[in-house]
C-alpha cells in the first residue's frame, strides 16, 4: 500500500504523547472560551490587549463594512490593491520610519516571501537558534548557507559572523513566541553593521505591546540600523494579517520577485480598513498595554509567592517549563478540570525535553483570574489535583 508512512508516523506521535489535535471553540469573549460546552477561563490567547473582542473593534467592523469589500477578488498587481490597503500601509510606515510597507495574509507568507527573495542567490544566513519555523523554512528553502547562533548569544554570532563573506542576513525574532524573552536588537544591529549584514527582526509577539507607543520591539531603532521588519496584526492588533517594513529598493524587489505575494489574493480591503482603525486604538489606548503590565507583574510575582518556577521573561508568554511531554499533558488536563485553558508545547514545536506549558496573559484578566490560575497551577504541580 502506498503512503504506509502516515499512519507508522502518526502512531508514533501517539506514543510519544506528541499528537496534535484542533480543539472546536464553540464560543469565546476574549477573557473566556468554550469547549464541548463547558466554559473556561481561556490563558492561551496572543490577543494580549483585548482588542478582538471588544465593544470597539467590533463596532469598528460594522462602520467599514459599509464602505469596503470583505474580499479583494485579486492579487495586489492585478486589482486587489485598494485605496484601504494603501492607506494601511501609509500609516505603517510613518509609525515604524521605514520607506514602504508591503501587507501580507499571514507572518508565515511574510518571512518566507522576504526570506527566499532575498537569499535566492546565495550567500549566508545566520539565525538565533530559537527563530520561528517559518524564518527557519524560508532559509531551508534558499541556496544560502544556513547557521544558527545559540540562543541571544552574541558573542557565538560575533564568532560565525568573522567566517561569512557576501551577502548576509542576521534573523531574530523580537520577543520569542516559545519562551517569552527578548532579543538584544541594538548588540543585533551592531554585529550586522560591522560586516554589512542586513538585519530582520520578526516582531510577532513585540508589535503592539512593547515600546511607549507600542511600536514594538524596533521602537527607536532606525530603518539604517534595521532594515527589515515584520510584524502580525493577528496577536496584539486584535485582527489578522502581517506586514514588512521595508527600504524602497527591497519593497520594489519584493514586488517583483516575491513569490508569495505576486501569486495570493490580497488581503481583505475590510480587514485592512479595521486593522489600521485598531492601530490607531492602540497607539491612543496606553491603558491597554499598562493593565498588561501590571498583569505580567502580578502574575510573576504570585508564583514566586506560590514556588511556581517559571523562565526569565518580562512578556506576555510565561511558560512553565515541564520538560517531558505526558507529564505535561497530565498538568494540561488538571488545569482543565478547574475551568482554566491551557496549550501543552511539546516537540516538534519546542526541543526534545523541554514540552511546557505556555501560558498567555492579556489586558482582559482580571486579578482575580490571575489568583486563580496560579492556585491551580501550584495545587498541579505539587500533584494535587
């Protein structure tokens, strides 16, 4: 029989307590979800300010459904670049500095479309060992030379950036999405520069949230320091959909020669009049990234109180590290059967021995929920369930 190979690998999965499956949420409000009936308190949401639930966004929705299609019926170069993609894209690259902003339907689309245009040729590419899979694919899938540095090292990256000659791309993501800390961005740009590197920094989980303005994790860093951002609508904006900030030469390359965004239809000119109104409530809504702070602190701080160990982040994304995969699972299901929703990360996603727990904060708990997870979590892992 042909295909033997799907049903011995998805056996394996199963016996190594790795297999995926999708969970139907019947109903959510941003601060909860329901599953199979049930309602839970819902921490594995990346909708880290409320936004794509609330009052206003969703008014927002039915005010530009008036006015702009829900799909654009082609690809940009053909006619689905509208007057709302454009002026999303106007107002991306004034609040990020850069020349020109080019909009994609997903981050994946994104960085491969950036990745495999640029390096198609060749040269070196010289990734933080934790980059998310789609840099990793999009760099597989060129003729460079991929290494990985170790995790923030820079003094591993300084080392492999002396033996690289031509064409260099340093990556990174802002705030990684697995383990919730941050790249040094500014020691990045630096080590770029000494040996004309272009630097690309996947902003995923830092967009919205980080900086005064909520610029993200480029915030104040220059378009001559970092050339090429990316970052999602679909985690802190409340929407979906993602963008490069970009120099004019590369935005005209990429639109020449990207692949992924020559043969997609265009992202909905509805969804891009409602994102670049979310854009605008989060720059005029610092309230949203305080209460997300606050909640970070108060978090952190309890599980100190409660001996919970936890991995050195500061972000929204604190995981609980477990290491092996079914004791994971086991914690997970506890969490459930006291209201609260979890995601167990295990490998492929995260390395062999290090599955987690990976637990989301957003401006929508409440103190009382954040008590509430961490009694449970310390009640979990001390085996009382």
């Amino acid at each position: 029989m042909a295909f033997e190979f799907i049903a011995a690998e998805l056996a394996r999965r199963q016996e190594d307590s790795l297999l995926r499956r999708r969970q139907l949420i019947e109903h959510a409000d941003g601060r909860c979800l329901e599953v199979a009936g049930r309602r839970y308190l819902n921490f594995s949401s990346n909708d880290y300010l409320g936004l794509a639930h609330s009052d206003e966004l969703k008014a927002i929705a039915t005010r530009c459904a008036l006015d702009w299609s829900a799909g654009s019926g082609a690809s940009p170069l053909v006619t689905g670049h509208s007057l709302a993609h454009a002026r999303l894209e106007d107002y991306l690259a004034d609040l990020t500095g850069r020349d020109k902003v080019l909009l994609f339907n997903s981050g994946f689309a994104a960085n491969q479309a950036l990745i495999q245009s640029l390096m198609a040729k060749g040269g070196h590419i010289l990734a933080d060992k934790l980059s998310h899979a789609s840099m990793l694919d999009g760099a597989l899938a060129t003729q460079a030379r991929l290494q990985r540095y170790r995790h923030n090292d820079m003094q591993h990256l300084s080392e492999l950036v002396l033996k690289v000659d031509g064409d260099t791309l340093i990556m990174t993501e802002g705030v990684f999405s697995m383990d919730g800390d941050k790249a040094p961005i500014s020691r990045l740009c630096d080590i770029a520069a000494s040996c004309q590197a272009l630097c690309y920094l996947d902003d995923a989980h830092g967009f919205g949230v980080l900086g005064p303005q909520g610029i993200g994790s480029a915030e104040g860093i220059s378009q001559h320091a970092l050339p090429l951002l990316m970052a999602t609508f679909g985690k802190a904006i409340g929407t979906s959909g993602a963008f490069l900030a970009i120099p004019a030469t590369v935005h005209d390359y990429l639109v020449n020669f990207a692949r992924h965004y020559i043969y997609s239809t265009a992202m909905s000119p509805l969804l891009a009049a409602i994102t670049l109104e979310s854009l605008k409530l989060v720059k005029g809504q610092a309230w949203r990234r305080e209460k997300l702070s606050e909640n970070i602190h108060c978090f952190r701080h309890l599980c100190q109180s409660a001996g919970v160990p936890l991995m050195a982040s500061d972000t929204a994304i604190q995981p609980v590290l477990m290491g092996d995969a079914e004791r994971t699972l086991t914690l997970c299901q506890i969490m459930k059967n006291n209201g609260l929703w979890l995601t167990a990360i295990r490998p492929p996603t995260v390395p062999p021995g290090s599955a987690r727990l990976r637990i989301t904060l957003t401006t929508a708990h409440s103190r009382d929920d954040i008590c509430e997870l961490v009694k449970v979590l310390a009640q979990g892992l001390n085996g009382d369930k």
